[in-house]
C-alpha cells in the first residue's frame, strides 16, 4: 500500500514566508522570501555561480529533534553538499520575532534545483529557499502539497476577515482559502478585496502560491496570474 503524501498546514507555509535566512558570509546576508537581495547578488557573482539554496536538515517535516540528532543530520548534509563539488557558507533560519530557536543551516553555491530537491528530500524537509534569478530573488520551494484546514481552522480564519472580504473568501475553494492563509495580511485582503483594487498600481513578486513574478501593475499581474493557470483567484 503507498503511504500517502502528507500536506504542510497553511500556518506553517506562512511561517516559512515570513522567517529571516542569515547567511554568516563576512558581511552577514538576511535572506527573506518573495525578495531580491543585492548583496546576495553580489556574493553569486564574486563566486561566479548564478544560483544557490538555503537548506537545513534540521527538524525533519517540522518536528522538534534533539540537538545531537539535528547536529548529525546538519554534519551528514555537509558531506553530501560536498561530495557534490559545492561551496556552501553556514547560516541559520529563524523567525523574526526569535521565539524558536535557530535551525542552523547552509547556503549552496552553484547548485542545480534537481541536486537541491533531492537533498531537501532526503533529509525530510518541508520546503528550501531558492535563488535562481539575476536579481538573487529568494523562492521558497515546498516539498509537499498544501494541507487543507479543517472546518474549525476554515471557520475560525473566516471569523478574521471583513465582511467584504468573507463574501468574496466563500467563493474560493478549500484549497484555495488554504493558499490565501499563507500570506500576509496585506496581500490576503488584497486578493479578498477586488472592489478596491488599482490598475495601476504595482504590486508584489509572488502569487500567493509562492511562485515568482516581474513586479508590474494590478493588470499585469492579472493577466500573468491567468496565464498561469490561477483564474479562479482573481476571478
């Protein structure tokens, strides 16, 4: 029997997205998702590569490990970046606030997003950062599908929002409302409240499935949002 895929909560997937990635390089580089980094940009061409990850191997599937068995992991992970032919500068990811503690963890210089996938699998991981772009835009890269929300979890985020906005939320699908709770809150009322919306106005680098878009007006994302298949979102 095929033992099936387990999805990642919605909180989680928000957690992720607004977590800090540090890189320890000699002038430290704070990564965050859906954002480009100059400096990072900076680093990739002075190591003459055009792409990296940020993974760990810490805390598999988001479940708490001891620090000798999250040590291990970290150090066997190492090896295999290694055994790759990679450059990787230590870091760690954490949340903003610092309530949880560091997971520490590396960026992988010059490495392909198949060798990256595949590391971030073997080590059990919900998701890894990518940068694959020329302005060193950070991706986040999950590992298994979104998890829809309970009734109760539904019900309770419905309770948070507008009535305008639970009106146009009820029109979603669970696993779209489960896409809208990763976001933040600005982006969540935006895509809750299109009676407001501005043609012109330019918007973010992600959709709220986490994958990357050119900055552009309300209609160009739009239209890009349609064309990658998204209708149902905007419409």
């Amino acid at each position: 029997m095929t033992t099936p895929i387990l999805g990642i909560p919605p909180f989680l997937i928000r957690a992720y997205r607004e977590a800090k990635f540090v890189v320890n390089s000699p002038k430290p580089i704070t990564l965050f998702i859906g954002r480009s980094n100059q400096d990072l940009k900076q680093l990739l061409t002075d190591s003459k590569v055009t792409t990296a990850a940020f993974i760990t191997a810490h805390n598999p599937y988001s479940e708490k490990f001891d620090d000798a068995a999250n040590a291990k992991a970290q150090s066997n992970l190492i090896v295999d970046v290694e055994a790759l032919g990679c450059k990787h500068i230590n870091g760690y990811g954490q949340d903003v606030a610092e309530e949880w503690p560091r997971e520490d963890s590396i960026l992988i210089l010059g490495i392909t997003e198949s060798q990256a996938e595949a590391l971030s699998d073997k080590y059990s991981q919900n998701a890894f950062v990518w940068i694959g772009t020329s302005d060193a835009y950070a991706s986040l890269r999950l590992r298994r599908p979104i998890e829809v929300p309970s009734n109760e979890e539904l019900t309770t985020w419905l309770s948070s929002l507008s009535s305008e906005q639970k009106a146009e939320a009820v029109k979603l699908s669970n696993t779209e409302q489960a896409w809208l709770m990763t976001v933040a809150d600005e982006e969540q009322a935006h895509w809750l409240s299109p009676s407001a919306w501005d043609l012109n106005k330019p918007w973010p680098l992600a959709k709220p499935d986490g994958s990357s878009m050119s900055i552009g007006t309300e209609l160009d994302r739009i239209f890009k949002i349609i064309a990658a298949g998204q209708v149902s979102i905007v419409s």
